[in-house]
C-alpha cells in the first residue's frame, strides 16, 4: 500500500523554488487539415476558445473526492439549469468510472489499494446562446496504458436535447465526414487501416471513437481519438483538426449553430431553463486583523478542501459568522474559476483562502511543469477574485515529494485530524470525530463541497466555543505560536 507520511501540520517544509510555464492553445486556421500525434500521460493544449464558467447562472459543479492516499479518486462534472439530459450523461459515465475505479482499486470499495488513481475533469467548451459543450478528461491510472481519454458531451437547447459528439454532424453527410478522417489518419505512424476502417463501419466502434469533437475558435472541427482507437496503443492519441470551409457543409443544423456559438459567442446562454437567478452570497464582513494569542488561548484551524460548492459554502460562511470563527479554505481551481463570488465572500469574511491545485491530482505523479500548471493556475484565480496571491497550498491527498517541493514557493499544510469526512457522510461523526479527537494547535481536515460536512459544523463550533477554543486560520495559527 503507497503511504504517504503525515508530518505535523505546522511544520514549514523549507524554502521551495517556483517557475511559471504558459503552455499558449494552438488552433488550425487554413484550409488543410492537420493531423498530431499525442504522446505521454497528457494531451496538447485544445485549441478552442475559453469560456468563462462563472456567467453562467445556476451553474454548479458536482465534486466527489476523496483525501486517501491510498483510495485516491477526484471527479467533476457541471450542472447547469436547462440541460438535464446531458447533466444525466455526465452523471452515469462518471459513477460508472468511479465505481469500476473503487472496487479495483479500494478494498471493500473504501480504501487499502494501491497504484491506482482517478481524476475526471471538466472544461466548457462553449456556453453560448442555446448551445453547451462540455469536455470530461479522465485520467485513471489502474488501467492499461497512459489511462488517459477525454469524450465530449453536447447539449441542444432549441431541441431540448442532449447530443453526441457526433451529434455535430449530419447523418447524410457523415460518409464524407468519415472518409476524410481515414484519408488523413491512414499512412500515419501507428496507425492499422484496416483496423481504422473496421472501427468507423461498425455503429457502436464508430460512435466510441469519435467520442470527442470539438470547434477550434476559428470555426475548424478538431476530432481526438484516444490511445488505441484507430491505431496501436504505443503509437500515441491523434488528433485531426479539419479546417472550417471544408467542415461546415458536412454539419447538422446542431453542428452549425454550435460552431457560429464558439466563433462568435452570444453574451448569455439561454436553454430554455426557468428563471434562474444569480444564487446570493451571505457577506460578513470581518476582515480585520486577528488579535488572539494562540500561545494564551486554546486555538484550533478548521480547514475545508475542494471547494467552493454552491450551495455548501455559503451556507458553511453563515455557521462559521455566527460563531466569529475564522477558517481556512484550501479550493480547487476550476471550482474557483466556476465560484468567484463564494471566494471573495471567504476572504471578506477574513478567512484565507489557500491552494489545493486545479483539478485535484496526486502531485506526485506529475512532472515539475504540471505541477507548476496545477498550482499556479489556482493561484491566479484565486488572487483574481480576492486580490490577494495564497500563501499556503495543500497537496491533494497529502501527497508531497522533493519535486513538488521544489516547484513552487507555496508553503505546504497537511492536517492533524482527519475526519474523513469523504467517505462517511455522516453530519453525527464527523462532528464527533472532530470534538473527540481534537485538541490545543490542531488543524482539522474538512469538505465543503459535502453537506453533510457543512451540516456538522455548528454543532463543532458550539461545543469546542464552550470548551474554550478559538477558531482561527492556518497562517494565524503558525504566526503567534
């Protein structure tokens, strides 16, 4: 079993060095089609144009992670008000994986495995007028090779329907559609024609390889194929970008309005949903400075990971106002990107809002310059809704090695208490587990993006308040000890 060893949690773990990488999006923008080879445990930057989760409204982000080094698993996808059907899709295929994931991997389905990890991703594509397109990325590494495939979900909002990726292009046009990938994969290195032409006239092969479909931002159509779709496993993914004047004519009525949304987006996105109304965010103000001397008063550092979650962190600031209890939040990145709002509120509330990479990997496992990607993409989101750079970062399951170290300036926090809170949702026990087991400098691992967390807090904050604890940050914490 891999085990990663739980050093105090105060301790500082020296002085780190960090470096910036910005790895640009690339996109085909003549008339011939291009065709990559994708090698290694990640794809190329996609060359589709950004989109800014946080305007979309009603939007929520539905996380499931675990914080066990040795069960690890970390999935994501979005909710969004109007598209049910795809929000369905992404729901199955996610449980799916993970329950595969945890009955390989985790024994009893809980923990005690080893070698394995899942992390499933998300990306908008495009959230546009009646239009959605999301990207899952999947990174499981229990399976067989690189363990790395994406697939795109699509959601047609005039129809009301949810779409394939193939779903893009016209059924009588998806012959020269077919035709035009084979000639530009065929005679490519790894690639096996006859294989490739058994995959795209078998329906079910068919509609799995071509999985993943997409708009570049000059109206091409970029198809990525995953290891051993259309070739040997060893050989790499590919990915076949065709220019848009020879695309567009093969696109159903969905495909061209789902291209015309990603080259010129509307400035809202209208599926048909009810009135949704931007979620309110509590404030409470209470920014300034802490006087509480940790070293005369009993203190405790409640810490909450993976958020913000709507509507979980919202109501977990309420609790924390009631009691004037300062926390430390340590957020995802593309949860923060998706919830700007819930971060400021954090750091208005005087809370700190601390670093727990972009979408949740073992850091471990990365090289130094995706572990610098993780890490210094959440830094910018979170300094771009607070206005302040964190200080502090915690590495996803606590696992930290040299490399991670010496990548960046962040000053590491792990945790004293775990409550496990991830795997037993139970408001009763995690209150119990932090009131029984915590004590005097402690700092306690918690979720926010799990209700039945939230829901234990004030019950916490009741009972060790009349103990005689203070409910500071981590930083705070360290500083007057």
């Amino acid at each position: 079993m891999r085990t990663h060893t739980m050093v105090p949690a105060l301790m500082l773990l020296g002085a780190l060095s960090f470096t910036a990488t910005c790895s640009p999006a690339s996109s085909a923008s003549s008339d011939t089609a291009t065709v990559s080879t994708l090698t290694g445990s990640s794809r190329a930057s996609s060359p589709v144009r950004g989109v800014d989760p946080s305007k979309i409204k009603g939007l929520r982000i539905v996380s499931d992670n675990s914080e066990s080094g040795s069960c690890p698993f970390a999935t994501s996808y979005p909710d969004v008000p109007g598209a049910q059907a795809m929000t369905v899709a992404m729901k199955k295929y996610v449980q799916q994986r993970l329950a595969t994931f945890r009955s390989a991997t985790c024994e009893d389905g809980q923990d005690g495995g080893e070698g394995g990890e899942l992390n499933i991703s998300h990306r908008f594509l495009v959230a546009s007028g009646d239009v959605l397109g999301v990207r899952l990325t999947t990174e499981d590494h229990s399976a067989a090779g690189s363990g790395l495939s994406a697939r795109t979900y699509w959601y047609d909002g005039g129809a009301g329907a949810y779409r394939t990726a193939l779903g893009l292009v016209a059924d009588g046009s998806r012959g020269a559609f077919l035709d035009a990938l084979k000639a530009r994969l065929k005679g490519r290195e790894g690639v096996d024609a006859a294989y490739l032409d058994d995959v795209f006239s078998d329906a079910d092969s068919r509609a799995a390889a071509l999985d993943d479909m997409a708009f570049t931002a000059d109206g091409g159509l970029r198809v990525a194929f995953d290891r051993g779709d259309v070739g040997v496993p060893a050989a790499g993914a590919f990915t076949v970008t065709l220019p848009r004047k020879t695309v567009t004519p093969w696109l159903s009525s969905f495909g061209k309005r789902a291209q015309h949304q990603t080259v010129r987006p509307s400035p809202s996105l209208e599926l048909g949903a009810g009135h949704t109304p931007a979620p309110s965010v509590t404030t409470h103000t209470d920014s300034g400075r802490d006087r509480t001397n940790c070293k005369r008063v009993r203190c405790i550092a409640l810490t909450f990971d993976d958020g913000p979650a709507a509507p979980e962190t919202r109501t977990l600031l309420t609790y924390l106002a009631r009691y004037h209890a300062r926390a430390t939040f340590f957020t995802v990145g593309q949860n923060v990107a998706a919830h700007p709002g819930l971060v400021r509120a954090e750091a208005k509330a005087g809370h700190e809002v601390g670093n727990h990479s972009w979408n949740h990997p073992d850091l471990t496992r990365l090289t130094r310059r995706q572990i610098v990607s993780q890490l210094s993409r959440t830094s910018a989101a979170i300094k771009a809704a607070t206005g302040k750079a964190p200080t502090l970062f915690r590495p996803p399951y606590g696992a930290i090695n040299q490399t991670v170290r010496n990548a960046t300036t962040l000053s590491p926090v792990l945790w004293d208490v775990d409550t496990e809170d991830w795997k037993y949702r139970d408001s009763d026990k995690v209150a119990r587990t932090v009131i029984n087991k915590a004590g005097r400098n402690d700092v306690v691992l918690m979720h926010d993006i799990h209700r039945t967390s939230v829901a234990a807090v004030p019950r916490i904050l009741r009972t060790l308040t009349a103990r005689g604890y203070h409910f500071v940050t981590v930083s705070h914490l360290r500083a007057t000890l």
